[in-house]
C-alpha cells in the first residue's frame, strides 16, 4: 500500500492512506531521507521512498495550484 507522509509529529510519522486514512508509523521504520509530503511504501520492514509516485504527485498538485490561481 503506498501512504503519502502528512507529518511528523515527534517520533511519528502520520500517513495518509489511499482511501484518505491516516496511520501511523515509528520514524524509526523510515529510511531516513524522507520528508512531509512525499510518497512511500513498506519493502522489508522499512518504509522506502516512492520517487516518481512522489514527483508525479507533485507536478499534478503544482498543475491544480496554478489552475486555481487562474480564476
């Protein structure tokens, strides 16, 4: 299942799920170069970062943003 980090709160990472749930996740179960907003999934035990699930995700929020400035 892949989650997209919402944010950190202390020691916790908390995810949101695809169906827009919220889990979550020891950052101690995070490789340690993910941030708040990206995408990641579990591979072995560690949750990993999805890089083109992430920057695709961006380009389409940035393409909703620049939309929405539009009108």
């Amino acid at each position: 299942m892949d989650l997209t980090v919402d944010r950190f709160e202390g020691d916790i990472a908390v995810c949101e799920t695809e169906d827009g749930g919220h889990i979550e996740i020891p950052r101690e179960k995070l490789s340690e170069d993910i941030r708040e907003g990206e995408m990641i999934t579990e591979c072995g035990g560690v949750y990993v970062l999805l890089k083109s699930k992430t920057q695709a995700r961006r380009k389409r929020l940035s393409a909703v943003l620049k939309e929405l400035m539009k009108e």
